[in-house]
C-alpha cells in the first residue's frame, strides 16, 4: 500500500482522526494540536496509508539572533506494523526540504543513548552523535514562578 508523506497545516488538522498506535508518544490533544499548528515556525509532516496516519516528524524552526535559522526535529514516529519501509526517512527528507525553504541551514535532534534504531537513522545521514547532558524540571516550586 502506497505511503503519502504530507505536511500538516492550520486547516488539516483532521487528517490526524485516525492514527496508527504508538506513532505518537501520548493521545492527540485537539486543543495543542491546534496550537501547535497555527504556529508558523511548527512544522508537521506525516505518512499516511488508507487513510491513516502511520508516521510522523514534527521540527521546529529555531530563530537567534546571532545565528542562521535550524532546524530541531523534535519527534519523528512510526507505526511498528511499518517499520524498515523507509518511512522514517522519507518523513526526515520531507521536513528537511521544507525547513531549508525557511532558511534553515542546518538540523539537530536528541535520542536516547540507547536508542539504536534512531541513532542509525541519524549516523545515516551523515553526522556523529555527540555527548551532552539534558535537563528536564518542572516550573512548580521554582523561583519565579508567579503566584
């Protein structure tokens, strides 16, 4: 069955009715997936099979104002059932395409260390992983926090 990579737009937002399991990482939002398309630097593509949603990249385009426009890919996914058919860089070039038409120079992304699959996807097109830290807090209990 033919897979159609699309790119997701303010108005398309029902072309996510009908999602395969586990290509995203929690249920749908309709209200954040709402604001998350309206964003114009929020970029969505996905891979869609008889009518249903089997893969998806989501980026963000990152603005400085030192430095030329990124790309962060922030989330790619794909159906288990659909794996190793080449969807996840058939989503991965589509984005690309479409974040260097903003005048994205290049793209980074984070994985888990012992993310295998997606470590190869990434060394694949050309680039080592590098060795970094991330943090993760919540903004209750922090100073600065309004009351």
């Amino acid at each position: 069955m033919e897979v159609q990579i699309i790119r997701v737009g303010p108005d398309q937002s029902g072309l996510l009715d009908r999602v395969a399991e586990d290509v995203f990482d929690r249920r749908i939002d309709l209200a954040h997936l709402s604001a998350y398309l309206a964003e114009p630097s929020h970029l969505m593509v996905v891979a869609v099979a008889n009518g249903e949603v089997v893969g998806q990249a989501r980026g963000v385009v990152h603005r400085q104002p030192d430095e030329q426009p990124e790309l962060y890919i922030d989330n790619l996914g794909v159906a288990p059932a659909r794996k190793r058919e080449g969807i996840a860089t058939r989503l991965l070039d589509d984005l690309t395409v479409w974040s260097r038409s903003l005048g994205c120079v290049q793209a980074w992304v984070l994985t888990e260390d012992d993310n295998g699959p997606a470590r190869a996807l990434y060394e694949g097109r050309g680039s080592d992983g590098e060795g970094i830290m991330m943090y993760f807090y919540e903004f209750d209990g922090m100073p600065g926090r309004p009351v």
